[in-house]
C-alpha cells in the first residue's frame, strides 16, 4: 500500500473534521496556533509539541477567536491566529510549518495544514471583496459573510496538478528557478479557469518542457498548505517532442532512471510519493509503468 494510501486511511479513522464546537465542558483541548505562516511549538518536545489546554486563554498570548477544527483521536482541536507583535509564551517558539515535518506523523502534518488554511483565509477575508464592509462570521458553516451585501466568503482552495511522465525505464525530471540549488521534481502547475485537470496536465508540459503526453492517469492528492493548494497527481507517457525548456520557471530538465538521480523533492510532497512509485516499479522490472501507486 503506498503511503499516499494509508495516509489517507489513517487519516479518515482519526480525524472527525466538524465546524461548530459542542456545547459543555469540551476538556482538554489540542491548540495549532499561527502567527503569520509559523506555528506555536514547545520546545521540549518530550511534552508534546502542541498546546493541550482547557482554554487558549491560559498561554496568556494576544489571539483572534479560535476557529472549531473537529476531534483528533478523541481530542477537540482548535485553530488560532496569534497577534503579529504577540510574543511566545516560556519554553515556546514559532517555527515554519514545512520544517516541522518529521515532528508530527502524517495525519498530524495533515492537521497543521488544516488549520493554517483556515486561519490565513480568515486573516484575509475581514473585510467585503465587493464593497468593504467589515465580515462576520458565520456560526453555521465555514464562511464569513458580509452584512450590507450579503456576499459570502468560503476558505479558498487552488486546484494545482502535479505530473510525472515517463518513457519506458525513463522518467521527466525539471528544476524550477526557485528550487533549492541540486533540486529537481516533476511537472506542476496551476489548473486555469474552465480547464479539466487532464486537459491542465497537457498544457503545463507542452508549456514547460515543450513535449506532448498520452494515457494522462490519476495517481493520487494532497492538500498542500503553502498557503492553499490542493495538489492533484497524474502520470503520463511521453507521446512526441523534444525537451524545450521555457526559461522562465525551468531552468534546467532531463530524463533520468533509478541508478541516476539529482537531489530529489522531501518525502513529506505528493512529488515525491508519485517519484518512489515509479521507481519501485521500474526496480521490480513493472515496465512500461502502469501508473497505479506502488
């Protein structure tokens, strides 16, 4: 089973997603809280590296009304947005969400994604996108809403797909201009309006690379935190064309095997998920690759 898979499964089993928070004594409570895109982490992880607490009030730290996120594991979870001049409490820190990956396990990550979403939505929707007016929000569902005219504002998504496209033993590897340096993945991009995602996979590589592909599969998604996208996986077989970079975003690509490969993606992307499937496959001779996760 791959881990995209079991994530996912993982995932279904012990997080209960919900907007409103029950009435009564909800207990301890488990805080993911944010000051622009970092976290509030202990710093003695021993302890738990998220705040459990009956009531954020207790870290004694300048915040917006927490946002209701459902139960993990049993546990009521919370998001917040800290105060931008709002200092961390003793034995605390901020820390980006993407360098603490490894400190959590998946469905925890997962969780922290969640939650940074929504905070960021909500800290750039208080005021009406139509005529200004201050927003409210809505106690029923996921939205703040405008009181002079009426428009509703819901957490936003952006649809980005995410492609590996192979040539029998073969898979396309390109590095984009603000990559780390070594760094290459496959191709991405995001879906345009009136676009299917196939029809998008198409385009971003005959755009990027300048080749055209067939037998477009899908492989899997991931919500992708940074700052709200969903990243949808295909893969694809290479139909014709040559490599014709764009020199805008690509900076450099190339066709690459299992025993010749750059600095590869982290194992926390869906990149990478698609990536180690390919190459179990074409490692256990499962070529042409079928596509389906590994």
């Amino acid at each position: 089973m791959s881990s995209l898979t079991s994530s996912h499964l993982s995932s279904q089993d012990r997080f209960e997603p919900a907007v409103v928070a029950p009435e009564g004594d909800l207990g301890v409570c488990l805080f993911l809280a944010f000051q622009d895109d970092r976290m509030l982490v202990h710093l003695n992880r021993e302890e738990g590296i998220l705040s459990r607490l009956a009531s954020f009030e207790e870290l004694g730290i300048a915040h917006r009304d927490p946002h209701y996120l459902g139960k993990l594991d049993g546990v009521h979870c919370f998001a917040a947005d800290l105060a931008v001049d709002a200092e961390p409490p003793v034995g605390m820190t901020l820390q980006g969400l993407r360098k603490l990956y490894g400190a959590f396990d998946d469905v925890e990550f997962q969780l922290a994604g969640r939650a940074f979403q929504i905070v960021n939505w909500d800290r750039t929707h208080h005021f009406c996108g139509r005529c200004g007016t201050a927003t409210v929000r809505r106690e029923t569902d996921r939205a703040r809403q405008c009181p002079d005219c009426g428009l509703l504002s819901f957490p936003k998504v952006s649809p980005a797909i995410i492609t590996l496209i192979h040539r029998g033993s073969e898979f396309l590897l390109a590095r984009n201009a603000r990559f780390p340096a070594g760094r290459y993945s496959i191709i991405a991009g995001f879906v345009e309006p009136g676009e299917t995602l196939e029809e998008a996979v198409v385009r971003e590589t005959r755009e990027e690379v300048g080749m055209e592909v067939r037998d477009v599969k899908y492989f899997g998604s991931q919500p992708w935190p940074f700052p709200h996208s969903l990243m949808v996986g295909f893969t694809a077989t290479w139909a014709s064309g040559d490599i014709r970079i764009d020199e805008e975003e690509i900076v450099d690509a190339g066709w690459f095997t299992h025993d010749n490969l750059p600095d590869l993606p982290d194992r926390v992307s869906i990149s990478r998920w698609i990536i180690d499937s390919f190459l179990a496959a074409s490692c256990a001779g499962r070529i042409p690759y079928d596509g389906r996760p590994a």
